[in-house]
C-alpha cells in the first residue's frame, strides 16, 4: 500500500510490463503467403535461422488462434477481401507484418489489380523492405516488433477493431464474401 501511495502508477505498470514481456514471447503467427517471398518466409522459419528462438515460431493456420499476421507477398484488389476477414477474425491484441517490398507498397506492380501496399487495408505495424527480403532482415523487423509490443500500453480487450476503410479501394471491399463457390464444390 505504501507503494502504491508514493507511486500511483506502480501496480500498473508492473502488471503491464509482466503482459508485454509475456505477449512479446508467446507470438502465434499466421502466414498469409501469396507469392515469391513465400520462400524466404520459408526459409526464416526452418532450422538455419530458426524464428523459434524469439517466441514466434508455431505457425497456426487458423486465424482464431493466431495474433501476428504475416503478409507475404502481393495483395490484388480480389483477394484484399479475404485478408481483411483474416485479420477480422485473428484473436486480439493483434499484430501486422508487411513481409517484402509489394506488401509494404504493392512493390513494382504499378496497376490497377494490385493494392499498393497492405497498410491501405490494415493497421500495420511493421514493414519489412526487400524484393525479397534477407531472412537477417525479418529476424531484425520481428525483434523490432517485440521490443514495440514490450514498450506499449497492453490492452485487457483489444482496440484496432479490423477493417479500415481507405478511399482507394474498390467498392468491393467492405461487402460480404460471396461463399457460393464453397457450397458448388
Ligand atoms: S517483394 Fe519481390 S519477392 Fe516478394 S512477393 Fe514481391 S516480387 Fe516477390
């Protein structure tokens, strides 16, 4: 009590500190891979640089257990829908990664199919450069990433809320996905 006295924000921070340092070790990343930087993505989880020695090893296929999303590779307008019900339905408090040059900026793909640049859609968090990027790089952006989660204010219940609307989008965005292809199969 006396600390708490003399300091009113002690208890606070503690329990925020002790959360961070938790969260920063306990990532469940889910990659969302689409194109070429798929293979360094590959390559930074296997054995050789080995992503499991900085708590975000376990890659989960299912967005419901996952709190970091991994964007590898190239967003088109027809898929930024499915990334943004992905990034809905990932457990909160939740993370970003723009992996490689066309996540973070749609890259050298200056057309009218390609979404130039992830952040367009989601709130990201950290960008990676490099077409593709070093495996170095990624293992860099993810200690970054961890060192931001540790500083940072730990929401009980979480706050980004998913979908943010841009201007550029298409119409498309925002409306529900038609399933009907699913019901043919
Ligand atoms: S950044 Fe380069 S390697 Fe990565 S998906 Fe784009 S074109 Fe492929």
């Amino acid at each position: 009590m006396t600390l708490e006295r003399d300091n009113p924000g002690f208890f606070l921070t503690t329990v925020e500190s002790a959360l961070g340092w938790a969260r920063k070790y306990s990532l469940f990343p889910y990659p969302f891979v689409t194109a070429c930087c798929g293979m360094e993505f590959m390559a930074v989880s296997c054995s050789h640089y080995d992503t499991d020695r900085f708590g975000a090893a376990l890659p989960r296929f299912t967005p419901r257990q996952a709190d970091l999303l991994f964007v590898v590779g190239t967003v088109n307008h027809k898929l930024a829908p499915v990334l943004l019900r992905i990034w809905e339905q990932m457990a909160e408090p939740k993370w970003c990664v723009a992996f490689g040059a066309c996540a973070s900026s749609g890259g050298f793909y200056d057309n009218y199919t390609t979404v130039a640049g992830i952040d367009k859609i989601l709130p990201v968090d950290m960008y990676i450069p490099g077409c593709p990027p070093r495996p170095e790089t990624v293992i860099d952006a993810l200690m970054h990433l961890q060192r931001n989660i540790q500083r940072s204010r730990q929401p009980i219940i979480g706050e980004h809320g998913g979908k943010q609307a841009h201007p550029e989008l298409p119409e498309l965005l925002g409306k529900p996905i038609d399933t009907r292809l699913q019901d043919l199969a």
